[in-house]
C-alpha cells in the first residue's frame, strides 16, 4: 500500500495556503499518470460556493516524502469540473505564457526564500532566540551567516529537500535573529516553481514536528530589523552569452517602466518591507546598481566583471507566489511587454 499527498494552492485572498490530503492505493506503478483525479470540497478552501463546491486536483509532478515511509508528494493542480483551469491555478498562468509565445529565451531561476522561525513565548508567539518575556535581543550585526538560531530546523529542511530531489542550492542564517534563508535553482521554470511550493509544504511540516511556527510575513517584527523577502535570480539564454550585460541592460529599461506591475504581484504586505531601509529600495521608486543590496535590482559584481551572467530581482516578498514572480518577469523581459 502507498499513500499519496495531494497538495494544493487554495485560494486564501492575499497569501495563497497549502492544502494536503492523503489518498491510499494498494496498487500503485509509482508513476504519476496512475495518480487518480481527485476532487475537493472548494467551499472550504475559498476556491467555491457551496452551492457548487465540487473543485479537481490533477496532478503535475511528483517527489518523494523524506518526512513519512511509503509516501509520495503529489503537486496539484486545480481545475473546475467542466475541465478548464481553475481562477486560483497560476501556475496554468505561467503555462500559457510559455507555451504560448516565445521558447527560445530558455529562463533559469534561482529563489532565495527567507522566513522567520518563531516559538512559544510568555505573550504569544516570538522569533526564535528572541526573550520569552517579548523584549528585544541585541541589535541586528551578528547573525547573518554567524550566531543566530533555529539552525537544526534549517538543516532538516535542506536534507528533506536534497532527499526529495527539489533543486536546493544551500541555506545560511539571515541578518535577523531567528530569520533563515534557503535558495533554489531551477533551469525549467515549472519545476523550479513547484519545488518552491513543495519546499515550504515541508518546512511547515518540519517545523509543526518541532513545535515550531514559520512565518513568510515580508516584515515580521516591526521596528530596526530586517524584513523576509524571496531574493529572484533571473537570467535568459542570451544574458548567459558574451555580451550579456548589454542584454541585462536592456532588461532594466522594462523593469523599471513596468515597476508597479511587478510590486503588484510580488507579494502582500511588501510596503512593510520596501521602505528604503534595511537593504531595500523604496518600492515608490526603481533603482539598480552593481552589488547595491539597497536597489531594486542587483547586478553582482561578478556578472558585471564577466559582461554576462544573471540579474538578482530584490522586490519579491518572502510570501510570494513563485509562479506569479516567473510568470510576471518572463512576460516583462522576454519582450511579451514591449509596447
């Protein structure tokens, strides 16, 4: 027998949620064409009226579940009975856009999702590392890549994603106490994405099982200390070739006139975030530079030395939907956005 986890994206209003439920076969081939359709009750996922709740998962890729025995994680997703495309499936966003235009840009990712670990306290729930009692630790300056904490929960979930074969790159602690970051790269858009999504599904997991709470809040503790963004890593074909900059160049010019329809979609609760402070640019404004982590949008010092490489994308929150960050920076580069 194998037991099978569906998982979905429902249709929380501003930050999407993850949704499982398990399905068991006593026979199973291990390949995802054997993997049922299934349905679900979208009235309790705020994806139907319960008039006509009935919604459909379709699974679209499968890992293997390092938390359990004999599992296996199935990404979903959804769609309304009559076969089309749910409103809350973005990732069929993505499809269309790519399938239905240019293939020959060849777009890699790399995200660099930050979260904040945090516990039980005297009040209410505080950052890892953080007094029970809800007072502040020492300022900001020793725990970025030093002496923060929640490390055995990090280390767990980057083994858990090297282990369901999720395309994890590294981990390092972050400038706040109790803040982490992991990074993923991904040469297909679609599976990049779905890594992302499958990777926070088992770091909440990995976190219930420690008795601990992740937050994705893009500003989780107010005041003089770093927000949590989703750092994008974005490069095509081209921008990978000799004279490459000359093409990332370019790429600046789009960004920058489409600035507001990028903030749009890069997550909720990002004015928290983009103030100008704290190694963010303001998001009323479009700014980018070499190595300037207070830009919009960085060009490491290394790429502007070789005349190619990848830009470093440094608007996207922590809570951002990853298919939404692809889609919107493919459509605004790859030249769908030109007029």
């Amino acid at each position: 027998m194998t037991k099978l986890e569906y998982i979905w994206i429902d249709g929380t209003e501003d930050v999407p949620q993850l949704r499982s439920k398990t399905k068991v076969l006593n026979d199973w081939d291990g390949s995802i064409s054997k993997c049922p359709i299934w349905s679900f009750d979208g009235s309790s996922t705020n994806q139907a009226p319960g008039e006509n709740s009935d919604c459909v998962l379709k699974p679209i890729r499968l890992y293997h579940n390092p938390l359990e025995k004999n599992s296996t994680l199935v990404m979903c997703e959804v769609w309304n009975t009559d076969d089309t495309p749910h409103e809350t499936n973005i990732r069929w966003k993505l499809y269309e856009l790519i399938n239905g235009g240019d293939n020959n840009n060849e777009p890699w990712f790399g995200f660099e999702q930050e979260y904040t670990l945090f516990k039980k306290g005297d009040n209410g729930l505080v950052p890892v590392g953080w007094p029970k009692d809800g007072s502040q630790p020492a300022p900001q300056g020793d725990y970025y890549c030093g002496r923060n904490k929640g490390e055995h929960i990090a280390r767990k979930h980057m083994d858990a994603c090297m282990e369901a074969e999720i395309g994890i790159t590294g981990i390092n602690s972050e400038v706040m106490l109790g803040q982490w970051e992991y990074q993923i790269f991904g040469k297909d858009p679609y599976k990049v994405c779905d890594d992302m999504w499958i990777a926070r599904w088992l770091l909440e997991k990995i976190c219930l099982r420690k008795h601990r709470v992740v937050s994705l809040d893009p500003k989780p503790i107010e005041g003089d200390w770093n927000g949590a963004g989703c750092h994008t890593n974005f490069s095509t074909k081209d921008m990978r070739k000799k004279d490459g900059d000359k093409v990332i160049h370019s790429a600046m010019k789009k960004l920058e006139y489409l600035h507001e329809d990028h903030i749009e979609v890069y997550g909720s609760g990002n004015e928290k975030r983009l103030t100008g402070q704290h190694e963010t640019c303001s998001m009323r404004e479009f700014r980018w530079g070499v190595s300037d982590r207070g830009a919009s949008v960085r060009v490491p010092w290394q790429v502007a030395k070789d005349g190619k490489g990848y830009l470093e994308d440094r608007r996207p929150s922590a809570n951002c939907d990853p298919y939404l960050v692809a889609w919107r920076l493919i459509k605004t580069i790859c030249g769908e956005d030109d007029e």
